[in-house]
C-alpha cells in the first residue's frame, strides 16, 4: 500500500467495511452527561446510542471531536514506516475535526519534515463522507498515483448531496440547528423539516406533516436534483442513510428504486446507518438519500 487513507468517525462506515478497505478511522466522543465521553465505535456502539436516545427523549447527547492527540495517535505510526497520509475529515462547518488533523501534521512535520500527509476537508459528512472515503479507496485500487488521488477527491467532493427529514424538530432545537434549517416550523407540531445538505452546509427546501409525505418528497427532490444538474445516476453512487429504524430504511430503500427505474438503470442500493456526529442533531429517525459522483464518471 503506497499510502494510507484516514478520516474521523463521521464516515459512518461499518466496522467490517472499515476492515475490508484497510482505513484507519479516528473516533468522535459521544457523552450523555457531558462528564463521561465515550469514543464512537470503540466504547460505545452506533446502534446502543440510539437505543439511549429511544429509551431517554429527554436527555440530549453530546460529541466531541478527535483531540489533536488522537491525530497524532494515528499518524505517527504510518509515518514511522515511511507511509505516505491521505485523511479525510468531516466538514468544517459541522465540527474542528480538521483543524485537529491540521495542527497533528504540523507539530508532526517539525520532528520529521519529510513527512507526507494531506488533510482534506470533505465539505460533506455522515454517510456522504463515507462514500466519498470509499471513492478515495477505489481510486487507490485501480492504481492511481497519491496525487492523483487527492485531486480525483477535490474533484468529486462538491457533487455530494444529502436529502433527509428527521422525526421531529426537538433535536435540530436543541442542538442550534433550526435557526439555518426551518424558523417557520420551530413551533409547528407534527412538522418534519425537509433538509439538503450540499458545500458542508444544510438548507430547507420545504416540510411535510406526515412521514409519508416526508419521504415522497425526498423521492421528487432527487428527481428534481438530477433534472437540474443534467446528469443521471446511474453516474453516482446512491445510498440510504438511516437512525434507528432500519425496517424503515428498507422500505424506503425499494421506495427509492421504484422511483429511480423510471430515470436510470440503478438496481441496488446500500444502507448505511447514520453515526453519533449527526445523530445528535438530527434525533434518533434521520431518513435520507446520498449521492456522489463516481470518480471516474
């Protein structure tokens, strides 16, 4: 392996995934008491979190993000083997993760200044990061050179969409959200705010009163996205993003298909479940689609 690929647990890639591709992976902290912080994936499972949150509406979970420590835990060692660094880190619109990557490379660099390492700002996350780290990992499989790799990511990352509702507003509240994605609806009761995320940031683009209608939506605005941009998926890779409910996130996955048969030749999907960094903002029922241009399409 000419160079290792890292990203923080924003990812949201299963462990087995994340063994598979060989990446290496610095966790977020989750704490439920802002005392005790837990690292995502390794003290405390995606799925237990979420059953907290069921089991718990009341009390609202907190992250914290990878220490400059951590980075420094993490590089060091593929530095000391001479390994090239490609890390990958979410948004800096949600979270300092990449300043922490940034600060370990420089202090890295001091003591050993022939060190490579990149840090990428994603200007994306959850489960549009991991895909965009799993494009960065084909691109090093077919062969492409370091370089190449970084630029084939820069390229690709601004294409990345994700089109979501949650289950209901107290989250997105609570965590300082509402004000950027719905105002109108802060008190409205019953209404699910319908969200994209593009460029690290969310916008609104309408609500629902059912999660019903919710999900439709979602289906006409990834119609609609496709239309708009010119292109068809079958240029991208599609995911289902969910919480909790995974039953849900099938249903909604063959909800997908039926509606992408009649604008391209997409026959399969994968879910991914949506991790503790966004999870605590968006409540424990996100429901969504990402997508992101295939790097060599």
């Amino acid at each position: 392996m000419a160079f290792q690929i890292i990203t923080d647990s924003s990812c949201d890639l299963s462990t087995d995934l994340i063994k598979e591709k060989h990446l290496h992976v610095v966790p977020f902290y989750i704490s439920f008491d802002e005392e005790n912080y837990f690292k995502e994936n390794e003290e405390i499972q995606v799925h237990e979190f979420y059953q907290r949150m069921v089991d718990h509406p009341e009390v609202f979970p907190k992250t914290s993000l990878p220490s400059v420590e951590d980075y420094m835990d993490a590089f060091i060692p593929y530095i000391k083997k001479g390994t090239d660094i490609i890390c990958i880190c979410i948004t800096t619109k949600f979270s300092g993760s990449y300043n922490s990557a940034c600060t370990a490379k420089d202090i890295i660099l001091e003591d050993s200044p022939e060190a490579k390492i990149t840090v990428i700002d994603a200007t994306v996350n959850t489960v549009l990061q991991g895909i965009l780290v799993l494009e960065a990992v084909r691109m090093q499989e077919d062969g492409l050179e370091y370089e190449q790799v970084i630029a084939g990511i820069q390229r690709i990352k601004t294409t990345g969409r994700i089109i979501f509702t949650v289950g209901n507003m107290d989250y997105l509240i609570h965590g300082g959200r509402v004000g950027k994605v719905m105002k109108v609806a802060v008190n409205a009761l019953k209404i699910r705010p319908l969200i994209i995320l593009k460029e690290g940031e969310i916008f609104p683009f309408g609500v629902a009163r059912s999660r019903h209608k919710s999900i439709q939506k979602l289906l006409d605005k990834t119609k609609a996205h496709f239309e708009e941009i010119k292109e068809s998926p079958d240029n991208y890779i599609i995911v289902v993003g969910y919480g909790y409910d995974y039953e849900e996130a099938e249903m909604f996955r063959e909800e997908l298909l039926k509606s992408l048969k009649g604008y391209s030749n997409i026959t399969d999907i994968p879910i991914f479940q949506i991790g503790a960094m966004i999870g605590v903002h968006t409540g424990p029922y996100p429901l969504g689609i990402g997508l992101l241009r295939r790097y060599d399409k």
